[in-house]
C-alpha cells in the first residue's frame, strides 16, 4: 500500500470496485492486492456481499481470476452475467469472461485510493 492510500481495508476496496468501469471486470485477488492485501480476496468476497446494496457497487463486475462467475447457477449467476453481457462484456465458449479484452487494468490506483 503506497503513502497516498487512505481509509480502512474496506474503505479502500469499495472505491476500487466503485471505479471498475462499464464493460471491465476485476478479480477478487486483484482488488485485494490493489487495496493493499493480496491475500484478501475472501475479504473482498465479504465487502461485497454485506456492502454491495447499501454502498450502490457494481458487484457484478467482480469475478475469480480465471474469469468465471463465482456464484453458483440458480443463486445468482444467471443475473451477473445478464449484467455483464448487458455491458457488452464478452464471454468466450468455456463460459469464462475474455480477460484480454475485458480485465480492468487501472492506470492511477493512488488517484482511486486518495
């Protein structure tokens, strides 16, 4: 975690999933690393599920690092990847998301973290 970075763990992993933009996905890990605990990513999993509905976050634009919805069929699954899809996000034919194409890769974390 760099000097800039301000707030708590959560703090800061909910103005990165906040800045993910439309089209981009994240991964839990990734997030994590970028808020300053690369081995945070069930953390960022909880943040999510407690924090998405009351903090307005675009929890669907977080997935696990080999590209694939976390959430097992007919518990949510189907309504994140409609949201992607519905962001032109691009799934290849294993069902995982095209990674090269779509992972966010963020120029200025200090500037999100501030």
């Amino acid at each position: 975690m760099s000097k800039s970075q301000t707030g708590s763990f959560t703090e800061r992993v909910k103005r990165l999933i906040k800045a993910i933009p439309k089209g981009q996905v994240a991964a839990y890990g990734q997030i994590a690393a970028y808020a300053g605990d690369p081995r945070g990513a069930r953390q960022v999993a909880r943040i999510l599920h407690a924090c998405s509905d009351k903090d307005n976050l675009p929890w669907y634009r977080v997935i696990n690092r080999s590209g694939r919805i976390s959430l097992p069929r007919g518990q949510g699954h189907e309504t994140q990847r409609s949201l992607l899809r519905n962001e032109a996000v691009r799934f290849r034919l294993d069902g995982a998301v095209d990674l090269e194409r779509h992972l966010w890769q963020p120029k200025d974390i200090d500037k999100i973290l501030r």
